[in-house]
C-alpha cells in the first residue's frame, strides 16, 4: 500500500513538472524551422503557427432572434420507410 501511494505521488509529480515551462518555442538543433508556405516571402514565425486563423476560431455571432418565424415546408421532410422483413 505505501509503494502505491508513493508511486502515485511520483506520477503526479512528474506530471506537474512538466507543465511549467514557459520558454519561447526554438526549433530542435539540426532541424529546419517551417518550410516557406506557396506564395510567401518568409517562413511564418512560431508566434504566427500558434496563432489560430479567423476561420479557426470565428468569432460569435450575438444577433438576437427578435420575432417567431413560421418554418417553411421542406419536401424531403420525409417519414421513414419501413423494410420488408
């Protein structure tokens, strides 16, 4: 029972130590950074890969809905079919 409890805090504590790093992002000595994307004058830098684009994340839409509208008919609104069984 002791040996599980302290593997157990062990592991937990690996796991904290690993989510405090706050260094900026280096490439790997002997890799290449990213390739220049078609188009491009530079390769984007490590800030601009971690920055989501406007199509990831659009932004929301607070139109209020301020009256009831009547759906329209849709014809494939259909009821299920049943199998021959």
């Amino acid at each position: 029972m002791k040996t599980r409890t302290l593997a157990g805090l062990s592991m937990i504590a690996l796991a904290l130590a690993g989510c405090g790093g706050r260094q900026p992002l280096k490439p790997v000595t002997g890799q290449n950074v990213a390739a220049v994307p078609t188009g491009a004058a530079t390769a984007p830098t490590s800030t601009e890969l971690m920055t989501p684009s406007i199509q990831a994340r659009p932004q929301r839409n607070v139109e209020l809905l301020t009256q009831s509208r009547q759906r329209a008919d849709d014809p494939f609104d259909l009821p299920p079919e049943k199998r021959p069984q």
